[in-house]
C-alpha cells in the first residue's frame, strides 16, 4: 500500500541533514538513512541546555498533574495512529456541518495546553528557554535526534525514515524563519498589535497549531470543489507534524513533572521542548499556504470549464 502524505524528502535534503551534523557522504555514495545519520551523530551532556529544563522543574514540579500528562499522552498516542483513516477519508461529510475528522484528534493536545497554561508553564518556559538562535537550533538538533525514547515513539506511531527525516529538517534547516518567533518581551515597539495580548512563545506556537487543525474540516468542507489530491496530502502531512511537534513537546513535560523519569536526560528535554516548538511553528506556516491559501494555479480545475 503506498504511503499516502508522505512528504518529499530529496538526495540533496538528505545530504544537507547529514552536513548539518558534520558527516559527509563521499562521492558516489548512496544516501544515509535516517537511522544511520542518527547513529553517526555524536553529541554528549551539555550542561547549559540540561540546566534549562531543571531550572522549570524546580519551578513548577508540585503545579504539573503527572496523572493527566500520562493520561494525556496515551490518547495522544492513539490519535496519531488514526491519522491515516482520516487521510483516506479525504474531504468531510455533512450536509449542514461538516464531519469531525480532524478536530476529533484533538482533545488530548487542548487538555495538555489548558492545564500548561493553568499552572504557568508558558511563561515559565519563555523565561527560562533559549530563544531561536542558530547556535540554539544546532544543540537542539543534536539533542533531539540523539533521543531515542522519542525517536523510537515517533516510529512506532506510524513516522517513517522519510517522514522522521522530514521533521528533523523543521528544525534543522529553518534559522531564518524560527527566529522570526521572539519571546514577547523581545518584540520591538512600534509594532502594529498590543503586545501586551501576545502570549509566551511556546504557547503561540501549540495554540496556533491546535487551531490550524481545528480549522482543517470546516475549510476542506467549504472549499471541496477546489480541493486536489495533493492539497489533501499537505493538509494531512502537515497535521501529522504538528500531532508529532505536540507529542513531543507533551513528553517533555512530562519529564519536567515525573522526578523519576530517565528516558529524557535534562538537555533531551530542553531540546525536546524546543524542537516540538520549531516543529508546530513550521507546519502551521507550511499548512497556511500548503492548503488554505488555494491559488489559481493549485486548485481543482473548475467543472464549467
């Protein structure tokens, strides 16, 4: 059976992810896999990033629910897996509203952001977090492939070397875009908004991809007769991201709640933090023009023509 929204990952992406982490293929040769970019990455303790994470643990530890994150990632996990009969469903039923397909997959994800928001955790995150650097996104990076827990999890939920390749790549090759996103404090006056109603980073970017995926079935519903194959393919890859980015980020916390949690060394669960960020960042983007931004060019050929 062919794997439906899988995203397009080329030799020269493959090539640029393996740079990026200092390993050169020789000429000639075949391209490295996922995995075996994965082993080749050497990285160790980095006691700067480690420091992050614990700094929110010591912070927020007795106000995270460690009963409702487990709970809450086990649905998460679930919704995942359901994805692809959303995909072959294609465009949502209903005469007067449409079909909950994709907003189905949702409720574990806005669990997760209420009780974050509650209990502070955003702000917390803002303070103590680095912002998008290059230098950040490098230590990210190597953080977040080295993770196997998370690694291992994104597999058995149905992410592909390609697709796990893919995801790695949000993070790994989006410098410019990622430091376009400043933690509020950082936004510079004069702009045309009150900054004082822009929530903490991490929080824009879970809130916005949460409503993005919200957004997907009423669109596909009312745009059906513009709708192609390919749009639905980028709507579904790039929900799938933001699930994988959200799941991410939800395992992280709960590293942070649980004192007893060694799947995630503390550096793993800063980068963990800000990889699943970078990761709902660049998908809610992509997804904006990928299929709600339906051009002449892309849309279904009109039937009066």
């Amino acid at each position: 059976m062919p794997q439906i929204g899988t995203p397009t990952v080329t030799s020269d992406d493959r090539r640029e992810l393996a740079s990026a982490f200092g390993i050169q293929n020789p000429p000639g040769s075949r391209d490295l896999t996922f995995e075996e970019i994965q082993e080749s990455v050497q990285t160790g303790t980095d006691p700067g990033f480690a420091s992050k994470s614990a700094a929110i643990r010591n912070d927020l530890i007795d106000e995270l629910d460690l009963d409702l994150i487990d709970e809450t990632l086990a649905r998460m996990e679930a919704r995942i897996e359901r994805l692809p009969a959303v995909r072959e469903t294609g465009i949502p039923a209903g005469e007067n509203e449409p079909e909950r397909l994709y907003r189905k997959l949702l409720p574990p994800a806005w669990e997760i952001y209420h009780h974050l928001s509650a209990v502070g955790f955003f702000a917390n995150a803002e303070e103590n977090l680095p912002a998008f650097t290059p230098e950040t996104i490098e230590r990210t990076a190597h953080q977040f492939i080295c993770a196997e827990t998370l690694m291992t999890a994104l597999s058995n939920y149905g992410f592909t070397d390609r697709q796990q390749t893919a995801l790695v790549m949000d993070v790994v090759t989006n410098n410019t875009r990622l430091s376009r996103w400043v933690p509020t404090k950082d936004i510079p006056e004069g702009v045309e908004f009150d900054v004082e109603y822009v929530p903490p980073i991490h929080q824009r970017a879970m809130g916005g991809a949460l409503l993005w995926i919200n957004a997907l079935d009423r669109h596909l519903w009312q745009k059906e007769i513009l709708i192609t194959d390919r749009i639905l393919d980028d709507a579904f890859w790039h929900a799938k991201s933001m699930l994988a980015g959200l799941y991410v980020m939800t395992r992280a916390v709960r590293a942070i709640a649980a004192s007893d949690d060694d799947e995630l060394t503390d550096a793993q669960t800063t980068a963990a933090l800000t990889a699943g960020a970078a990761i709902l960042i660049v998908n809610q983007e992509e997804l904006m023009k990928s299929t709600f931004w339906i051009t002449e060019d892309k849309r279904a050929p009109s039937r009066v023509r």
